[in-house]
C-alpha cells in the first residue's frame, strides 16, 4: 500500500484540510486527530460549553467523522525526513513519522496543523489554586468545564480574569452577564493595541470599565494560600490585592510544534503554506509562521517580522488553502495563489459587538474610516488594506469586508 498523506491535528486548519483532499478524491488519507480525539470548534469552549449553553457531547457531536477518512486518536511528536532539504514538490521519499503511542510510521506528504496550547502562569502560589480547580486557562472542554462546575451553584462568585484579548475579554463578559463580579487585569495600557490599533483598543478599554472593575497597566505575580471554599487572595504588580473565588488566565496561546519542523515561534512558511526548504510538508492554523512583507521567495527571511493566526475561521481558510497547495504540487489541481489572511471574526462584549475581517499584519498603520460607527483600516508597507476592523459597524464593516476581499 502507498504511503499516505498525513493531516496531524483534529482542529480547524486539519479537518478543513481533511475535507478539501477528500473532495478531491485524494488518496490514501490518514487524519491525526490527537490523542484525545477532541474535533469541535473551539470557539464554543467559552461561548457555550463555559455558560452551559451547550455540553461538551453536543459540541463534539457537531463535528462528526469524516467518511472516507481514516483517523486516528493519535498525535504527530516527531518528523524526520530522509530527503535532503532541497526536494522537489511531491517527492516520492516518504517521510518517517514518529506518532504520540510510540508507532513510527511513513507519509507520502505532510499537513501539520497541530494547533496550539494556552500558555499557563508560574507564580508563587499556583498550584494549590490549579489543584483545587480555582486557577485555569480557556483553552479546552476540561478548561470549560472546570469554570462551569466552580461556578454551578454560586451566585456572585468573585472571578480575576488575567488577559484581555478575545477570550479574556469573552469571558469576562459572559461571567459578568451571568451574575459575577469580575476583575479583568492586563499589562498593557489600553489592552490589545497591538492587534486593534489605539483607538478601537481605547474605546474597548472604556467599555470594560463602565461594565467590570478593571486593572490596565498591571499583572498577576502572586497568589496567596487558600482558606478552604472561601475566596483567595491574588496580588498584583500594583500592589491590588483581589479576593476571588476563581482565576482565569486568558494570556494567548503558544504554537505546538512538532520536533524536527520549525521551533518554539512557529513553522516557517511560504506564502502558499508550504513549510520553507521542505515543499513536502505543509503547516496551517495556529502553528504556520508568516513573514511579513516579504517576497516570498524559499530562504530570505532575514530582517522580516513574523507573525501567526490564531483564529478559528482564519485556520479553517489556511487549511483549506494548504490542502490545495498540496493538490497542485502532486498534479492534482491549479496553483491556489497566496494565502491571503481575510477571514472574519467576532466577539461579543459587554452588549457590543467587535468584529473584523483580515489581520493586522506587523507594521501596518491604521486609519479611520468612521468615528461613528467605528470603523478602522489597516494598510500595510505596500500600501494595500489588510484588514478592517469594526464596534457595532454592522453593515458598513460586511461592505468594507467585500471591497477588502477583492
């Protein structure tokens, strides 16, 4: 039997690019969908699974099996490939895999989309409050779960939520909504520059403070012994000592990398998602590292910014993108272009609506489009709209959206 196409990780980039080498009759197939098997969408971890909306059975049952596709409960931990670094696309080498149970095994061609884990806190006090299901990230079902058993039978339960990206910012809506009182602590000041630009993270940031008790400019850096069931005390760079019941740390996520492609940041990819100096692998989703402004040639990287995507929808349209990619080299279909970063996303907070299509792409500058609603765009080196970004902009954001699409 011929060595198959490997697609490791069960998240969005791998079952989206799963399903587009099916459609194209593709074959042999093998999925890795980790070792827990967990194929849901993850954006239901806080929007559902967390306020018991939905139970994990449900979530999971959203995303049944793919027929036709061989899968397996199983994780990719080591790559090591034969052929020298300069192979052609579509190499016949098969390349060695070596599997989370021990198995080692051959693919003919590799889509890694291993997804990422949260990263976690090491201050002094964490682990009596980890052990005792009070201190956790927002990552995954257990995460979900632990947050909803906590908070069953509590009303006003005192909730610290560190980190107030999307999840973070979710959740503290959502805890909020739901009776607590929540402190939402974050370093920077506003929180989420980066990413939305000054002037939609400042309004954000006002938002927050007439809906939470809000600590900007701080962080975590210590949690105190536990009384018991009674509310702990989390202490903060500022000195602010916070009685809560519960922590959740929502401080972004780390790429999960498997040995032999790419390291701690990521995996290097070109602009058509094929790792760079291996065309016969190729990365989506969470792990696959873009190079800013560059031309995407195979090597030159050098004095370039990098940058990931950690979004649901857009990993859904990278894996889609790398699947065809993969087609095109081994004669299947036409080239698929370069990927381009245009998916949409969105987040409810506190009664608004933020949402966005694209992605800020290192050094790109913003400019408002509209005060009222608020709607910013993002235009990088070259001088072309990389993302737009709204605050209840409804459907001046979706027309803006369209004309950034193209």
């Amino acid at each position: 039997m011929d060595s198959p196409i490997v697609i490791a990780g069960g998240g969005a980039a791998g079952r989206a690019a799963a399903q587009t080498l099916l459609a194209a009759g593709a074959q042999p197939l093998l999925h890795l969908a980790g070792p827990d098997g967990e194929v849901l969408d993850r954006t239901l971890v806080d929007k559902a699974i967390m306020t018991g909306r939905i139970t994990p059975e449900r979530a999971q049952s959203m995303r049944p099996p793919l027929d036709g596709l061989e899968t397996r409960t199983d994780s990719l931990v080591t790559v090591d490939p034969p052929s020298p670094a300069e192979a052609a696309p579509g190499a016949a080498d098969p390349l060695r895999l070596t599997l989370g149970s021990g198995e080692e095994i051959d693919a003919a061609a590799l889509l890694v989309a291993t997804g990422s884990s949260p990263r976690t806190v090491d201050v002094p006090g964490h682990a009596p409050w980890a052990r005792a299901g009070r201190l956790t990230t927002l990552h995954s079902v257990a995460d979900a779960m632990t947050v909803r058993t906590l908070l069953a039978d509590r009303t006003g339960a005192r909730v610290l939520v560190s980190g107030a990206g999307l999840v973070g910012s979710e959740a503290a809506t959502l805890l909020s909504e739901a009776g607590h009182t929540v402190t939402l602590v974050a370093p920077s000041t506003p929180p989420g520059e980066a990413a939305l630009g000054r002037t939609l993270a400042s309004r954000l940031a006002q938002i927050h403070a007439e809906a939470v008790d809000t600590r900007f400019g701080a962080r975590l850096v210590r949690l105190e012994e536990l009384p018991g069931s009674a509310p702990g005390v989390a202490v903060l760079s500022d000195g602010s000592r916070i009685e809560a019941d519960l922590v959740i740390i929502a401080h972004g996520a780390r790429p999960h990398v498997p040995q032999g492609v790419g390291g701690e940041a990521g995996i290097p990819v070109d602009d058509r998602l094929r790792v760079r100096g291996r065309p016969d692998i190729l990365a989506a989703g969470a792990v696959a590292l873009f190079t800013a402004g560059d031309r995407r040639t195979a090597h030159d990287t050098d004095g370039r910014t990098a940058y990931r995507i950690d979004h649901w929808d857009d990993a859904e349209a990278q894996g889609v993108h790398a699947a065809r990619t993969l087609l095109h080299d081994r004669g299947l279909r036409e080239d698929p272009g370069a990927y381009r970063p245009l998916a949409p996303w969105s987040a409810r907070i506190h009664g608004r609506q933020l949402a966005g299509f694209g992605h800020r792409l290192p050094g790109a500058q913003e400019r408002i489009v509209s005060e009222d609603p608020l709607l910013v765009e993002f235009v990088d080196e070259a001088g072309d709209a990389c993302a737009v970004l709204g605050l209840d902009a409804g459907r001046m954001l979706r027309d803006h959206g369209r004309s950034l699409r193209g």
